[in-house]
C-alpha cells in the first residue's frame, strides 16, 4: 500500500509569516491615517441595511464567535473530538493555534489602540483592530481545513469567515478593514501552528508509513 508522502512545510512557513507580516503592516496603515475611504464607504452602506432579522442574526454570530463560548467551548469541544478520533496531536494543533491567536490579537488590539465606529449597537470599547472574532473564525476555518483535508469543510469555512466578517461590520462593531486584519492574523496563527506540530500529525494520521519506513 503506497502511503502518502509528507507535505513540505517551506511553502506553509513562508504564507504563515507573510499573512502575520500583512496584518502588521495593515495595522501601521489604519492607525496612521485620519480616516479610510473603503471603511467610511462600507460602513455608510451596510448601516442602511440594518433591519431586526439582520440584527438578530448577526448578535448569533457575536456570541458563536467571542466570549467564553469561543475561548473555551470551540477549542475544548474540537480539541476533545479529535482526541476521540485518537488523533491528540491535531487537538494540540486546534487548541494552541485559537490561543496563540487570541492571544497576539488582544495584544495587537491594545498596541494600535484603534477607535471603534461611532455606529457601534455593542457595549466595547477595547480596540478595534484586528477584529478577534474574525481572527478566531479563520482560525477556524483554516486549522480545520488543514487538518481534514477536506475541500466541503473549506467552504465551509470559508462561508463562516465570511459571514463573521460582515456581521462585524453590520453590528458596528468593526471596519471592514479590521475584519480584513483578523482574517489575516488568524489564518496566518493557524498555518504557522499547523506546520509547527506537521511531523507529529503526519505520524498520528498515518502510522504505517512511519512503520513501513523502519523496516
């Protein structure tokens, strides 16, 4: 039986750390300017779209995506799932990439120290940039797809990381720019995690290749 061969990390690495270096840059970018043309266009546009439905819907995905629901019970839960598939390591992968995340985007919220929109519906007054739920969402999205290798649950994923986006920018909460930062920064976390803990996982998933290899 042939087994699959390892996937070279190199590629991985160098879209970890580009994505990580963009979200910085992009940063440096909004807090330096008095103002930006796409965030002021975009959020005049999705203010007059606000209605009760879409308000409603996009409270759903402020509480899917922040608080103790997105800090304790997304990663334990997928971190749990995957241990019962006897596959710890891809848990490690999950668990430490949303923290790691989490973590340099809360510490990136409090060194730019960008206002949020005067058109906020939500109690915040923490930074603005990078948005952590749209951070988390692509860690999501993009660990997930990573470790299943499935191409659904990259739609999928995708679809989510979308949807938090706008529902973000619909709430007030954030720029389109600072969803654009957190989508960066999370997909960025989650490649560079993922390459980190590659080895291990490549051997987890595939143990008789390691075996056939030893013979």
């Amino acid at each position: 039986m042939e087994h699959p061969a390892r996937v070279p990390r190199r590629p991985y690495v160098f879209a970890g750390v580009g994505l990580v270096v963009l979200t910085l840059a992009l940063g440096f970018v909004v807090v330096l300017r008095d103002s930006i043309l796409l965030d002021e266009a975009w959020m005049s546009e999705v203010v007059g779209w606000r209605d009760p439905v879409g308000r409603t819907a996009s409270l759903v995905f402020d509480f899917l995506g922040g608080g103790w629901f997105a800090i304790l019970v997304v990663p334990i839960g997928v971190g749990v799932a995957f241990v019962f598939a006897r596959r710890p390591w891809a848990a490690l992968d999950f668990v430490l990439a949303s923290a790691v995340a989490a973590g340099v985007c809360q510490l990136l919220k409090a060194a730019f120290a960008r206002s949020r929109p005067d058109e906020i519906l939500l109690p915040l007054d923490n930074g603005s940039f990078p948005s952590g739920h749209t951070t988390n969402a692509a860690v999501i999205a993009v660990s997930l797809g990573l470790l299943l290798q499935r191409a659904w649950i990259w739609v999928v994923g995708m679809l989510y990381l979308v949807a938090m986006s706008f529902t973000r920018t619909y709430l007030g909460a954030h720029w389109i720019t600072d969803t654009v930062g957190g989508a960066l920064l999370g997909a960025g976390v989650a490649f560079l995690v993922w390459c980190l803990l590659l080895p291990r996982m490549h051997r987890e998933r595939f143990p008789d290749a390691v075996e056939t290899r030893r013979r």
